[in-house]
C-alpha cells in the first residue's frame, strides 16, 4: 500500500506526468514572383484556390469546406504529403492582399500582396509556419534543410505553373 503522496515505493509522485515535447522552429519564407498578367487576373488565380491543382503541380487536391475553408493535400520532392486546413482570413481585391490562415500538418499562415508592376503584376508571397505533424517535427533537426529545399522547389513550381496558366488566357473564375 502507498501512503498518500507517495508512489508505490515510498518515492515521491511526479506532480504532472513528463512530456518531452520537441519544439518545432517556425519557417519563414519570403517569395517574389513577377508576372507577365496584369495584377487582377493574379490576384483572381490566387484567391481560387479549386483552380490551383490545375496550374500547381505540387498541390495535390483541394476540397471546399466551406466558403472560407479548404483541405488542401500537397506534395513536391520529399516522400510526403502535407494535409493542410486553409482558411481565408483576409481577401481584400482592392490592396492586393489575400491570407489564409494554415493548421493541420503545418501551422501558421501564407500572406499575399499582388500590386501592378509595369506592364505585369508583383506577387510578394511570405509564409510563417511550424510544423505539426509528429513524424516530421522529429526528423526537423537531420532533415531541416531538406525541408527548405522542398518548399523552395514546390514555390518555383507554382510560380511556371501560374505564369502558364495565366499565358493561356485563364484567370481563376
């Protein structure tokens, strides 16, 4: 029998149980993408987001939710899909800025700001995100870098993919 306060040999309890907890380090990236579209039609194809898959080879799958939420399944060099829940926080046509808010196996959030440049259109792209996922979060430290070189792939990707998307006359409606 234990006395109280006390595991079964006489040791004291733990008040809470021990929960490594590995901290995952927040990515942040920051793209510019300069296109040959006037910032309309851009800024039209990155608010759709069912027409990506058409245009973004890397994204996958994308499933309305509801009117501001998506699932969208993505995947680009590494063996892995990212499963990822976006939802519109801010789309605001007249400044330029879409964000959408990320959870799921990455979570943070991708700001846009689409803005006439000359006689085409500049897409700023920034992104702040940790990762969620369990597998992922304990392999960062060994493969962080591989990480890195994922996203930058998969966003070169998508900026040929929009650029020849829009050439063929399409602006996401």
């Amino acid at each position: 029998m234990s006395r109280a306060g006390h595991g079964r040999r006489g040791r004291a309890a733990a008040p809470h149980p021990v929960r490594w907890q590995v901290s995952s380090p927040t990515y942040r990236f920051r793209n510019i993408w300069r296109l040959d579209a006037p910032a309309g039609e851009v800024f039209t194809a990155l608010a759709d987001l069912a027409s990506y898959p058409r245009w973004w080879r890397d994204v996958r799958s994308v499933v309305r939710l509801d009117d501001d939420t998506a699932r969208v399944m993505c995947r680009a060099l590494l063996p892995y899909s990212l499963d990822l829940r976006l939802h519109r926080a801010d789309e605001d046509r007249r400044s330029g800025h879409l964000r959408v808010d990320l959870t799921g196996d990455l979570e943070g959030f991708c700001r846009c700001r689409v803005a006439p440049d000359g006689h085409g259109a500049r897409v700023e792209v920034y992104q702040a995100v940790e990762i969620r996922r369990s597998l992922l979060r304990r392999a960062e430290r060994a493969l962080g870098p591989l990480y890195r070189a994922n996203h930058t792939a998969m966003m070169l990707r998508g900026r040929r993919g929009l650029r020849a998307y829009l050439a063929d006359g399409h602006t996401g409606s």
